[in-house]
C-alpha cells in the first residue's frame, strides 16, 4: 500500500468529517475521495481490476446527502407550517447564505423563511415556527452528512487495517 496516499486519504477523511459540520466544505464528497484513494492503492498494490462495491454503494449515499443537504432546510420549512413564501423565502436565504460564508449558510434559510412568512403577515410566533423547520433541516442535513462520513470512516479503517 502506498503510505503517501494512504496519509492522503486519511486526511481527506478527516476534513471530510469537519466538512459535515462547516458549511464551507463539502463533508462527504471530500471523505470519499480519500476513500477512493485508499481503495485505488489498494487495487495498484493487490493488482486487481475494478473497485469495491463499498466505493459505488458510498457514492451513491454521498450524491444522495449531497443533494438532501439543500433541500432539507427548504422541506423543514414546510413542514413546520411554512407557507410557499416562506418556502422560497428559505430558498432565497439559503442562496444569498452561500455567498456569506459559513454564518450565511446557517442563518440564510432561517432569516429567508421568516421574512417570507412575516410578508404573508402572519404573526411572529408562527414565522419563527416556520423558520425554525428551517434551522431543524439544517441540522438534519449536518446529522445525514456525519453518518455519511461515518460509514466512510468505517470502511476506510476496515480496508486500512483489515
């Protein structure tokens, strides 16, 4: 096994984790590149052909949280009696958020959803309801991407010591 990889995959894996948690970095795309190159020494060394299906089956699960992370802000919304105004008001703030770095992203859709529903003129009780279905999405999105980057982990040790 290459050791220059193998530290490199690690430390994608690492980043990876702290990518789920800051905004700023893409948590699981990142853990599974460093899984991928853990599994691509692995193949060069043992030379075998093709990959693990481990390696496809977390990139589907990586795509999959991927695109969860963005929606679920908006569905959280929703469900929390969010109107269509407070929907796009979630949506809204989540794209202005990306551009104001990690607070934005986390603060965007919740200030979006609430301006949405207060202009609809409910009362600030029920905006701030929809907008913390805004704030529960968030952190659902956050709980999806640490498992991602736990089942990542949990077959980068399998393969690295076992």
């Amino acid at each position: 096994m290459d050791l220059t990889l193998a530290i490199i995959g690690s430390l994608l894996v690492i980043t990876g984790f702290l990518g789920s948690v800051l905004p700023v970095l893409p948590g699981p795309p990142i853990s599974w590149a460093g899984f991928l190159l853990l599994n691509w020494t692995r193949y060069i060394e043992d030379q075998k052909e093709g990959y693990d299906t481990a390696l496809w089956i977390l990139l589907f699960a990586v795509v999959l949280v991927t695109i969860l992370d963005y929606i679920m802000p908006i569905y959280g919304t929703k469900k929390f009696g969010g109107s269509k105004r407070g929907v796009w008001g979630a949506t809204i703030g989540l794209v202005v958020g990306l551009f104001l770095g990690p607070l934005g992203i986390i603060a965007g859709p919740f200030v979006g959803a609430y301006i949405g529903e207060i202009s609809t003129g409910k009362k600030e009780k029920q905006a701030l309801k929809a907008a913390w279905g805004s704030f529960v999405g968030f952190l659902t999105g956050v709980g999806m991407k640490l498992m991602t980057c736990g089942f990542i982990l949990f077959f980068f040790v399998r393969y690295l010591f076992f």
